[in-house]
C-alpha cells in the first residue's frame, strides 16, 4: 500500500548539512513506492510565529500556511530530520510546526531521523522532540535513527558514505519497516487502507 508521507527538515544556515538526510529519506521511501513530499521550512518561509493557521477565519491564513495545512492534513505518515543545536532542537522546524495543532496534526505516525557532526548523533535533539510531536498528538514510532558526523556519512548528492553511511543503510530498511506499519495501520483505521 502506498503511503502519502512528509520529510520534515528545519535548518535555515546557508551551508546546512541535515539536507543531505532529509534527501536520503525522501529517496530511500519513494523508492518503496510511497508518495514522498519534503518540507523544507526554510522553503515554505513562514514567519516568526504570530498567528497559528487556527486563529485565521477558514479561508484567510497566508497561501503558503494553507498550503502546508491540506498537505498535513492528507498525509498518512511523518518523518522528522532532527538537527541539534546547542543540545536541543532546531528553531526553524519548531515554529513551523506550532503553526499547526492536533486538528492538522494529530492521529499519524513519526518517525525521528536525528543527526549532528559529533558523536551524539543529535540525540538529545531527538528526544526534545518527542514531548513535542506527543503534544499534537502524533505517534512517535519505537524505531528511531541517528547519524553522527553527518558530513562524513553523506556526501552532498544525499549518497552514504564511509563506515557513517554504511551503518546508516543498515539500519534505514528497519526503520522504513516500523513506519509503513503504522502508516498502514492509520490508513486502514480511517478507512481508506
Ligand atoms: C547553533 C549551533 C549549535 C550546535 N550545537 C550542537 C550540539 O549541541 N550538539 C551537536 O552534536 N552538534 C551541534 N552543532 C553542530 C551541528 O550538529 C552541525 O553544524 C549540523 O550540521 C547542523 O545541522 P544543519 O547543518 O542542517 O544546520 C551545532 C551547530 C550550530 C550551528
């Protein structure tokens, strides 16, 4: 079955590295035949948090909040690349994601793929975010994954390299796995599976 699922990717420096990541996932799950949009915040551009996509009357918020609110709404499963600043999470995903609430939100599996250049692989980036994604009521999946020194397991092309890249082809299979899962199981709840 195929599944309708969203790359979530938050960072804004010029020379950021976690989009390497985020071009791996969205391969690696459009290659099993899922439909497969990245969200790069930086691209979507909306502002520093004023008005959620509720405080609009239906029809008024900003074309690109509209955008990403049908977009959320329709997907069967999320994946979110969790970058690691100063040991928690990215600022550019958090405030596109308080945009919305559990009415966009809720009722759909997660996936949290965390990365950083040291060894911590953004762990504690990863685990900022559960609370996070639990709040909108969204599932976080058991299987998670973690890259450490990004710049050294991906090359630019999003193509893994080095003993980084290996373990991270090793374990993306099982991850992808846990997620389809649950993205099946939410379809299939919905009726629509
Ligand atoms: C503001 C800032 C804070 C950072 N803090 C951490 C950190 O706490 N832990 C860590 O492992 N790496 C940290 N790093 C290094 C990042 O993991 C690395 O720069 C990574 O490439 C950032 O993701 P991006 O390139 O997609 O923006 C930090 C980098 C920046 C710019």
């Amino acid at each position: 079955m195929s599944l309708s699922i969203l790359v979530f990717y938050g960072s804004y420096r010029e020379t950021r590295a976690g989009i390497r990541l985020a071009d791996y996932a969205v391969a690696q799950l459009g290659a099993r035949g899922h439909a497969v949009e990245l969200i790069d915040a930086r691209a979507v551009g909306l502002p520093m948090l004023d008005k959620r996509y509720m405080d609009y009357a239906p029809g008024e918020a900003p074309a690109n909040m509209e955008t990403l609110a049908r977009k959320l709404k329709a997907a069967d499963a999320f994946v979110f690349i969790t970058g690691e600043y100063n040991w928690g999470m990215q600022p550019g995903l958090k405030n596109l994601i308080d945009h919305f609430g559990n009415a966009e939100l809720a009722r759909r599996p997660a996936g949290i793929v965390s990365y950083s250049a040291g060894r911590m692989a953004g762990a504690r980036s990863s685990s900022a975010w559960h609370p996070t994604l639990t709040s909108l009521g969204i599932n976080i999946v058991h299987s998670t994954v973690a890259v450490g020194g990004i710049t050294a397991s991906l090359d630019e092309s999003g193509t893994p390299i080095g003993d980084g890249g290996a373990a991270l082809a090793r374990a993306f299979p099982a991850f992808m796995d846990e997620l389809e899962w649950w993205g099946r199981a939410v379809k299939a709840a919905k009726g629509e599976g």
